[in-house]
C-alpha cells in the first residue's frame, strides 16, 4: 500500500463516508483501523487528531479531520476523478448542499435523535430552524435533478447521501421515497459497494476475535 494517503477510521463510525470517498477518487490508500476509548485516544492519534476521534486523512503531510472537510479535500485533491463541479450553479450547489448537511441537517437530525425539544419560540437559537423544515429542504435539494449539485455525480453527493442512508437506516430521516430514490442510485455504486464490503470485512474480523 502507501502512505501517501492514510485513512484512520473505524468500521463503525462516519469513516465509512471517508472510505466511500477514497474509492471514488481512486487513489491508494491505507488504513489504521483504531479502536474506541483505546487507541483513539493513545498519545499517537491524539498528534494526529486532538480531538481523539475518527475519521482522519492523512495526506503528504498534513492532516484532515471532519467528513465533509475530507470529501471536499479529496475532490480538490484529485481533480482527474471529476468529483468537483466546473464554478457556476453546479459548483454553488455543491458546497451549497454539502455544508448544509454538515450544519442544519445533521444537527437536526441529532436533536432529533437525542429527543432534544426546540420550541418554535426557540428555534432561533438553532441554525436549522426546524426539522420539518431541514426535511423538506433536503427533499427539494435532492428532487431538482438526479444529482444533488446538477446531472453529474459530485462528492458532494458521497457526503448528503451518506447522512440520508444513515438516517434512513436509524430512523433520524423520515422515510419519504425521494431520499430511498435517491440513495438508492447512490448505493449502487462500484465504489460504495467496494468501500462497503470493505468495512463490513473488518466488522466479521472483529466479531471473530470477540471484539
């Protein structure tokens, strides 16, 4: 493998978005599978990441944390794998809907989860406003075209449909057939699959250990 790009994750973490996107940019990589509440937090990583938490990229020096700053860093990166729109309406919508999964979607979605109440007198506290409004937000940002940021697939579509397949598959996004179309397209993916089976493998391994 290389160390040019290193990817330190775990199988059961938003690694799985940071491998997704690795695979669709083509490049080789290796992986640090690290473990919570031990290696995650021993004194290596924590010069990697002070935060003590996964995932991380790692690239000729210099590191990168947070998903969404990952995925537009490896489209920026590695620009021949056409994962970045041309400047223009495409390329407004990609950082558009990208960063606005990172913000009021997935800060909705986890207050949701977490069953954390935002009054209507309060929900100008929040920068999502409401989750019924993040919802039918997301639903018009992924109904305009067959792609989030037009009619070509961008990373930006690696980082919205990554949060739509979690919080369909855990329950913190409603099941409306727009996102299960939409990421429906996104899962049949030669990448997705392969960074899919790739972490499912390391999920068996652990089981098999009795980890």
């Amino acid at each position: 493998m290389t160390d040019d790009l290193v990817l330190y994750t775990n199988p059961m973490s938003r690694g799985r978005i940071a491998r997704w996107m690795l695979e669709e940019v083509g490049q080789p990589y290796r992986v640090e599978v690290l473990d919570y509440g031990t290696t995650m937090k021993a004194a290596g990583y924590l010069a990697v990441n002070p935060m003590g938490k996964v995932p991380a990229l790692s690239h000729r020096g210099g590191v990168v944390t947070e998903v969404a700053a990952i995925c537009a860093y490896l489209a920026d990166a590695f620009p021949q794998a056409g994962l970045v729109p041309e400047p223009g309406p495409a390329r407004a919508a990609y950082f558009r809907w990208m960063f606005f999964a990172a913000g009021p979607l997935e800060a909705a979605v986890t207050n949701r989860t977490l069953k954390v109440e935002v009054t209507p007198d309060r929900s100008v506290f929040v920068g999502y406003g409401s989750y019924e409004r993040v919802m039918d937000t997301l639903e018009a940002a992924v109904s305009r075209t067959e792609y989030v940021a037009g009619d070509r697939f961008s990373a930006a579509d690696v980082y919205v449909g990554s949060h739509i397949g979690y919080g369909l598959h855990f329950g913190g996004i409603e099941r409306r057939p727009v996102f299960e179309a939409y990421h429906a397209r996104l899962a049949g993916r030669p990448a997705f699959r392969r960074a899919s089976e790739a972490d499912d493998a390391l999920l068996e391994a652990a089981k098999g250990q009795g980890g």
